[in-house]
C-alpha cells in the first residue's frame, strides 16, 4: 500500500521518518540509537 501511494503522490526523492516506537517522538536522524525523550532504544524508520 505504502509503494502505491509513493507511486501516486511522490516522485524520485524519498521522505525519511525516524520516531520513536514508545513515546512517538520524531527524530531528527536515523542514525540515533536511543530517543531524546524517553531514552528508549526502540527507533522506527520509514521511507515514504
């Protein structure tokens, strides 16, 4: 569903989302290992 609705609404370049699984805290950079927040190491990325 997620490669669909790229398809239709995005074009080449790809949005990255990282947060945090816990508390839903959007981070600034995928490459974090723990959330600013709630200090839980549990980090989500999407690419949209």
């Amino acid at each position: 569903m997620i490669r669909r609705l790229t398809r239709l609404f995005g074009g080449a370049e790809t949005d990255l989302i990282v947060e945090c699984r816990r508390c839903g805290t959007t981070l600034e950079s995928g490459d974090v290992e723990r959330c600013s927040a709630c200090g839980s190491s549990e980090i989500a990325t999407y690419r949209l």
